[in-house]
C-alpha cells in the first residue's frame, strides 16, 4: 500500500462513494494513517499468534499493535470529521 501511495489515491481512495465525496483517505496523510492501521492490526494477530510459542514477546507485540490501532483511529476519525467539515456545500 505504501509503495503505490500515489496510484491507490488516484485509483481508489479519491473517488466518489455514491454520495460520499472523497475523504481523508485521498489525502498524502490520510493514507500514511490508513496504512499505519493496516499495518497495526497486522501487528496485533501476529501478537495474538505469537503468545503460543512465547508469551512475552506475543505479549507486547500485541499490546503494542493494539495501542497503535486505537492512536491511529482517533487520528483518522479526526481526519475524517475534519475532511468532512471543509467540504464545500
């Protein structure tokens, strides 16, 4: 998703969903966000996995990706709201 930040804003993300105007998902930021939650919650089944052959380090792996799900989504909830605000009507 990183390497074809630029492709997936213009193939994807700044498209219109039915009514819905692209959002901060279409944005060089918002995508850096939507990937580091990606990234998170890959980060949180790998700790969930991981517990089975070491509990410690499954542990805080997922401890950590789950930390950085929940930042993550405040910053895109926000983004969102804000994208959503500056619309023009």
């Amino acid at each position: 998703m990183e390497l074809n930040r630029d492709r997936l804003i213009r193939r994807v993300t700044s498209r219109s969903l039915g009514t819905l105007a692209p959002g901060y998902a279409a944005t060089q930021r918002g995508i850096q966000v939507y990937v580091g939650l990606v990234v998170a919650l890959g980060l949180l089944a790998f700790g969930v996995w991981a517990v089975d052959w070491s509990k410690g380090l499954g542990l805080v792996v997922g401890l950590v990706g789950a930390a950085a799900f929940l930042v993550l989504s405040v910053i895109a909830i926000a983004g969102e709201v804000r994208t959503f605000r500056a619309l023009k009507r």
